[in-house]
C-alpha cells in the first residue's frame, strides 16, 4: 500500500467499517439519489405515455412535435444515468475499503469526467424537449403532464450532475493535496530553502576541535 493513501481523496482510512447512516447522509450521496429519481422521471414519463396514436400516422409519435429523435435522445441520457448513478453509489461505498491511491484517482476521475458530461447532456434534453414542446401542437390525446414532467426533470438533473462534478473535483484536489503532504521534498534537518528557492545546506553540527599549537603542544614544533 503506498504511503499517504488513508486519507487520499476525500476517503478515510482503507479497512474500517461501513456506516450507512453517515453513508446516506453525505451530499454527494444526497445528490446521486436526486439524480437517479430524475432520471426515472425523464425515461418513465417518455417511454409509458411519450408516444400517442395520430390521424395522420398509423405507428405511434414522439408527442414533442413528432420528432422521434428527441424522445430517443431524452430516454437514452436517462436510462444511461440512471446505471450511472447504480454504479457510482456501489463505488461509493466500497470507495473507504481500496486500500490503493491510484485506484482513488481512477474512481474520482471517473466521476469527474462523468458527471461534467451528463450535466452539459441534460442542459442539450431540456433545451430539445422545451423547444419540441412549443412547437407541438396539443390536443386531448397527448398527455401533457407526462410531457411537462420529462422537461422540468430534465431541468432539475443539470444542477444535480453539475454539483456531482463539484465534490468530484474538490476530492480530486483534496487527494493531490494529500498525497503531496505525505511526500517531503527534503530530509528534515539537512536542507532549507530561502525565498528565492535555492537550497542552503547547513553546515554539520558536530565538527571535530582543533588541536592548540603553541608552546606545550605535542607537534613536531615541539622536539
């Protein structure tokens, strides 16, 4: 196990005791469990009452404006964060047992990358499915609750997968900043550093006493 990894990235040390109540209490926890019902919400709403019968289509359409691609994209996004967020709550609760910091970094980067990217995605659903929305013509037939729920929950997923990519790379600085602690540059004691960022080696502490010369000495002088 490499040094300085007990408390490398936001995790404590490897081997304790898995706590659930502090486990669910935590905000990135918290933030994982919104995300996820947000994207039930989206790909439910969509897949159970997204596509309606129409007078001048025999198959069932998309009921934002017709266009299939946008509820394909909308139930994509959410049925890939919904697994998503399946895996990063496995992960974050085995994360305090692995024991090696590079594993750590792999993990919080993972999440990092991750939670960026669905956060810009989410941004692009509610823009298409708001936009679809306006432009589609209602009536009886099209459910407009389902519709209405699929674009605010859309909304609701950006600050949620925003504020995950936050505490990901606030862990991730807090592991740099851990690591670097637990490897001085220099051996205490031998060097210091001024200002300008030279090295000044001290002298030694203990230096052998020169012998007296003179009268009384024992030198060659002295026969």
């Amino acid at each position: 196990m490499e040094t300085g990894t007990a408390s490398a990235y936001g995790a404590s040390l490897a081997g304790g005791s898995f706590d659930f109540k502090t486990f669910i209490k935590q905000p990135h926890t918290i933030l994982r469990l919104l995300s996820w019902l947000c994207a039930i919400v989206v790909f439910a709403c969509i897949t159970a009452e997204g596509y309606v019968n129409t007078i001048h289509s025999s198959e069932p359409v998309c009921i934002f404006n017709g266009n299939d691609g946008a509820c394909h994209y909308a139930v994509g996004v959410g049925v890939l964060a919904f697994l998503a967020c399946v895996a990063f709550v496995v992960l974050d609760a085995y994360f305090p047992q692995i024991s090696n910091a590079k594993e750590r970094k792999h993990i919080v980067m993972a999440d990092l990358t991750f939670s960026g990217l669905w956060a810009g995605l989410w941004f692009v659903c509610f823009c298409l499915l708001a936009n679809q929305w306006s432009l589609s013509v209602t009536d009886e037939a099209v459910p407009a609750s389902a519709a209405r729920a699929a674009i605010t929950f859309s909304l609701f997923s950006v600050p949620t997968w925003g504020l995950l990519a936050v505490f990901a790379l606030r862990r991730y600085r807090q592991g740099v900043s851990d690591r670097s602690q637990s490897y001085p540059d220099g051996v205490q004691g031998h060097s210091t550093s001024d200002p300008s960022g030279t090295e000044d080696f001290q002298q030694p502490s203990f230096l052998p006493n020169p012998e007296p010369q003179g009268e009384g000495g024992f030198g060659p002088s002295g026969f």
